[in-house]
C-alpha cells in the first residue's frame, strides 16, 4: 500500500513538472519581460499564443524557430527579435505555451 501511495505522488509530481518548469524556464529565458502566462503585455498572452495555433501540427516547430530567430507582423507592429535561447530550450518553451 505504501508503494502505491509513494509512487502515486511521484508520479503526480512529475506531471505537474512540466508547466512549473516551464514558468521557471520562460522567466529564466526573460520571455516574461514581454509576454504573461494570461494576460498580455507588450506581446501577447502565452495562452493567447496556444490558442491560436491549436490544432497546427507545424506549430511547435514554427514557435520555437520564431523564438530563436525573432517573429515580425504575426501579432501587431511590434517585432519580437530573435532570442538567445538555447534550440532546446525554444522547443521545450513553444511546446509549454501549446498546452495553456
């Protein structure tokens, strides 16, 4: 019984890992200098960011390329420019916001 409970809350707690590292991972990376997990600053929310693409199966590639090499006239006048994000990291990051 034991093991049932421990490995239950192991793995509860690798589930919530993802989106808690992920948080850490975007403010590490300075995104939310721009950007909030639901509401949007001087870019756009990152949930609004998901919903728009939801569904696009190009669309975890085209994120993260667009957080490495910057994005311009996708969400308004202002350009975002390219990052100095790891591609990992991109990756990890455009596959979190796909999840909001």
């Amino acid at each position: 019984m034991k093991t049932a409970v421990v490995l239950t809350a192991l793995a509860a707690s690798l589930v919530a890992l993802p989106a808690a590292a992920s948080v850490e991972l975007a403010t590490k990376s300075k995104c939310m200098a721009c950007h909030q997990v639901d509401k949007k600053a001087l870019g756009p929310s990152f949930k609004d960011i998901g919903a728009k693409y939801k569904g696009d199966k190009t669309a975890e590639a085209m994120l993260a390329d667009g957080i490495v090499n910057g994005v311009k006239g996708k969400w308004g006048k202002i350009p975002m420019p390219p990052q100095k994000v790891a591609p990992a990291d991109a990756q990890a990051l455009a596959k979190w916001i796909l999840t909001l």
